[in-house]
C-alpha cells in the first residue's frame, strides 16, 4: 500500500505480484532514485524475504531496441 501512496512513484507503470513471501515486481522506472524507492517500499514489507525485480529505466537503450523491432 505505501508504494502506491508514494507519489515520487509512477504506480501505474508496476505489476507487483507476491508469492508467498517473495515479491515480484514489474515495470519501468523513471530514473535509478525510482527504482530504489520502488525496492525500499518493498523490503519494508515484513513478510518479504526476496524481492525479485524486473524493471527497467525508461531510457534504456534495450528498452528502444525492443520497441523498435
């Protein structure tokens, strides 16, 4: 719930799913203060014990190529 109160956050662009006491989280981050936001509202969660990231920076090259093909 903090995540999405967080207005320094883009919360639309997050999937967030949990599995048992791992997160996973989807999405494209802004900036790198971003993504380690994303992950700190994360780890204060106290059931987590792993959080798996998969987010890229907005201007990630990869992220381009991938658009472009």
């Amino acid at each position: 719930g903090r995540l999405l109160a967080d207005s320094g956050v883009f919360d639309i662009n997050y999937a967030i799913t949990t599995s048992g006491s791992v997160v996973h989280i989807i999405g494209i981050a802004q900036d790198q203060q971003e993504v380690d936001r994303v992950i700190g509202h994360a780890s204060d969660v106290a059931y987590v014990r792993r959080i798996v990231r998969h987010i890229v920076l907005k201007d990630d090259p990869s992220r381009q190529q991938a658009a472009d093909s």
